[in-house]
C-alpha cells in the first residue's frame, strides 16, 4: 500500500511539473517569441528603423536585425512544441475543409506578393500581409487551443496594423509630394499571375505532404 501511495505521489509530482514545464514554455517562449517577431517587423512605423540605421550603420543593423528574427522563431518553434493543451473551443470538422482552400489562396498571394508587378498586385492591397492573414484564419479554423490560438490569432492582427499603417505612410507621402492619385509606375503582367497560382499550387502540395516532417503534424495518412 505504501509503495503505491509513493508511486502514486510521484505521478502527481511528475505532472506538476510537466505542467509548470509547459506553462513556462507557453509565457516565456511563444508569447514573447511572437511579440519580438511583431515587433522587429513594426520599427519602421515606430519611427525607430530610421534611427537606428543611423546609428548603428545599415549592415550592423540587417545583422543584429536578422539575429532578433531567428531569435523569435527559435522562441516560437520552441514555445508551441512544449506549451500546454488547452482546449478554448473544439473547431467544426466539417469546416476543415476550407482550411485547405484558404491556405491555398494565402500561398498565392504570399508568392504574388514576392513577384513582380501583377494583376494581383494591382488589384490587392498589400498581397502578402492579406496572405498572412488567410494564414492565420485557415488555422484557427482547425486549431482551438491556446497555444494555436497565439500563434494563428496574433500574426493576422500584426498584418492588419501593417496594413493601416503602410496606407497611412503611402497617403502622407502622395500629399507632401502635391499628387493625391499617382499613376502606378509599372503596367501589371499576367504571367506573374499565373506563375503564382503555379508556384502557389506547387508550394503548398509540399507543406501538404511535409507538414508532419516540418511541423510535427501529419496532414496526409501514411500508407
């Protein structure tokens, strides 16, 4: 009986601190990992990119910045791997089937954004951060846990200030430079179009197949 009891004791030790472990792994690793990715990514609209190219020097600063980046997604790798299951809400399984058609639409845009001059890009405000946030909707729509909720809820909101604040820079700098509508610069190509639907179509079929290698989550059955 009493090696049972101290069996028993050390069970419930060992959970308590697996859960500590993981809970730690949520507040110190995911959460600043994706406040420090955010943040690195908003110095321009805070008005501090400027200042410290200035005084640091531009390659100094696209080192240290480069650094601070793989410093967050190290965090955040590291924070969403061991960060506690906590169910918030059981997402609809009859709804994951859209993620499929919304991650697909983000890689799109994502590598629409990273062309030259489309239609898209013509017709999209700011293809890439709208693909971010497809990204991030897609996955919540499959994942109601805290963590994911975290890593899928944040970023989208990120994007959406990106937005604002980039069309904020873009129509101050069309009134002091006297041109409320300026005519676009480049004429749209609709190969480019159509190299981001293949390259989109391609880049997703290998997260698709990869996914549980590269992210620990199989989304296609092995035979």
């Amino acid at each position: 009986m009493r090696l049972r009891k101290q069996g028993s004791a050390r069970r419930q030790g060992q959970k308590k601190i697996d859960v500590n472990a993981s809970t730690l792994a949520l507040v110190m690793l995911l959460i600043p990992g994706l406040l420090l990715f955010m943040g690195l990514h908003l110095l321009r609209e805070l008005g501090v990119r400027e200042r410290l190219q200035t005084r640091l020097g531009t390659g100094r600063y696209r080192l240290l910045f480069s650094i601070a980046i793989l410093l967050s997604l190290v965090l955040i790798v590291q924070g969403k791997s061991g960060a506690p299951f906590i169910q918030l809400w059981v997402p609809p399984f009859n709804l994951r089937s859209f993620t499929h058609l919304i991650m697909l639409s983000s890689t799109m845009l994502f590598i629409a954004g990273s062309l030259p001059h489309s239609f898209t890009r013509e017709l999209v405000i700011h293809p890439m951060l709208l693909g971010v946030i497809l990204w991030g909707v897609a996955h919540l729509i499959s994942n109601g846990d805290l963590a994911s909720v975290l890593l899928f809820g944040l970023p989208p909101l990120w994007a959406v200030v990106k937005i604002v604040s980039l069309e904020r820079v873009r129509q101050r700098t069309k009134m002091a430079a006297g041109h409320p509508v300026s005519p676009p610069a480049l004429r749209p190509a609709l190969q480019w179009d159509a190299a981001a639907v293949v390259l989109g179509v391609i880049a997703y079929t290998v997260f698709l197949v990869f996914h549980g290698q590269l992210f620990g989550l199989a989304l296609i059955a092995t035979v």
